[in-house]
C-alpha cells in the first residue's frame, strides 16, 4: 500500500489497531535494537517511550507508526509519513487507549549531546536573536540561569540552548520546554552544560560562586542573625536592611 496516506485514512488504521499489532511492533525493536529499529523506519531519537513489563521502553511514536504495517492492508510509514511528521499526539493516545503507558524520561547529561552540538544552538541565537530564538523553540525568557559562550562575556540562555543542541545531534530533534528539567539536578541543563566546560551565571549571580545575590543574603543572615539568635535564645532579633548591606559590603 502506498505511505501517501491522508489524514483521515490513517486515522481508520489507527482505529483499527490493537495491542496484537503493536507486540508485533515491539518484537521488531527488540530483534533490531533500538537505534536500528529506529533508522530502519526513518526515526529520529524519541522524547516520548511506552513502557513495557519489566521497565522495558520502546520509541513510543515509531512503535505506533510500524504497528500499523502489521494490519492486514497496512501503511508501512516513515516519520515524514506518518502525519506529515506529525503524529506524536495520534500515537500516544491510541497507545493510551491500548492500555500502555507513555513515559516522558529526562535528557541524559552522559553523551544526549556534546560540546559541538552546545556551540551550534549558540550560532543558531545569535542568528535568530534572542527572542527570537525562544519562540521558535517555545522557551521562554530564563528567570534564573544563563550560559557563557567560551572566551566571551556573550550569555545565552542555559535551558534552552541545551533543548535546541539536542537537536543537534544525529538523529535528534528539539527538546521542548517540558521535555526535561532546567537547573542544576541530575540531568538538569546546567548539569548538562557544566559537564561540557561552559560556565553558568545567574540572572542575578556572582559569577565568582555561582551563587544569586538573594541566596547570599539568605545565607549571610543565617549566619551572622539567624544562629546568634538561637545561641542567645533571643525570641526575636532585628535585622537593618542598611546595616545588612553595610556588613557584607555590598
């Protein structure tokens, strides 16, 4: 059958598909693996997975797209086919409906991206601009962290330079907004960027410690007010805005 397919007439296949078909899907992925699964049917790396028994995971929109070429009279489809690139929306919910579940893992700091792939999200801001750059990605203007491009004072901005690198990657697309956790956590943008040598500042930060201005003052008042206070039992204690800024020489 031909993978010219309008709309509607992949919607009547993806009605008529069943877990048969998808298990079936799911076999082909195990015997080629994932990465060759995914080039076979010209897949890039997925955002999205269904998961399996056992914590097994699978690229949920190319699983749905393949399952359909086990229906008697089936489209056998690639990415651009399926939806006209399209389809993530009709895959997961059919697969929903199916009774598997869809996971959203975070983007991995080991190997997801590198410093090359860092470097060219930063051509593509100063190409675009900065805003932009953050709607063409769905960013939005960072209210924290911002990374410095090597040997310059230019920043850009850390969570999505890191979204748009992915992109970047052989066989990767643009990681949206939702799709992974900014900061500095396990996996998290800055985590990711500071792994590749890049250094982040805050939207008010010292670049000397990384530390915002707000987050110094919170600790300069524990310090010096807070555990004082409690060493004196004080049930209370004063605390002067202007002689705050003066002790710590601000």
């Amino acid at each position: 059958m031909s993978d010219e397919l309008s709309n509607s007439a992949l919607d009547y296949f993806m009605r008529k598909l069943t877990r048969t078909e998808v298990e079936a899907a799911v076999a082909e992925c195990e015997r080629e693996g994932t990465s060759g699964f995914l080039k076979a049917h010209g897949f890039g790396l997925p955002r999205r997975w269904v998961l399996m028994d056992e914590g097994r995971q699978y690229p949920a929109k190319a699983i749905a797209a393949v399952a359909l070429s086990y229906l008697l009279d089936g489209p056998k489809l690639t990415a651009r086919t399926f939806y006209n690139g399209f389809g993530e929306d009709r895959a997961f919910s059919r697969l929903k409906e199916l009774g598997y579940e869809i996971s959203q893992p975070e983007v991995s700091a080991s190997g997801a991206i590198d410093r090359e792939a860092i470097l060219a999200a930063m051509d593509d801001c100063d190409k675009l601009g900065l805003e932009d750059f953050l709607e063409k990605n769905a960013f939005g203007m960072p209210r924290d962290y911002w990374v410095l491009r090597p040997g310059s004072t230019a920043r850009y901005p850390a969570k999505a330079i890191v979204g748009v690198a992915h992109g970047h990657v052989q066989g990767g697309a643009v990681l949206k907004n939702a799709d992974f956790n900014g900061g500095n956590g396990p996996g998290g943008a800055n985590s990711i960027l500071r792994q590749h040598g890049f250094e982040i500042v805050g939207t008010d930060c010292d670049p000397d410690t990384d530390e915002s201005i707000a987050d110094k003052i919170r600790r300069f008042l524990i310090e010096e007010y807070v555990r004082p206070a409690i060493g004196r039992q004080a049930a209370e204690f004063e605390v002067v805005s202007g002689d705050v800024h003066r002790e710590m020489g601000e």
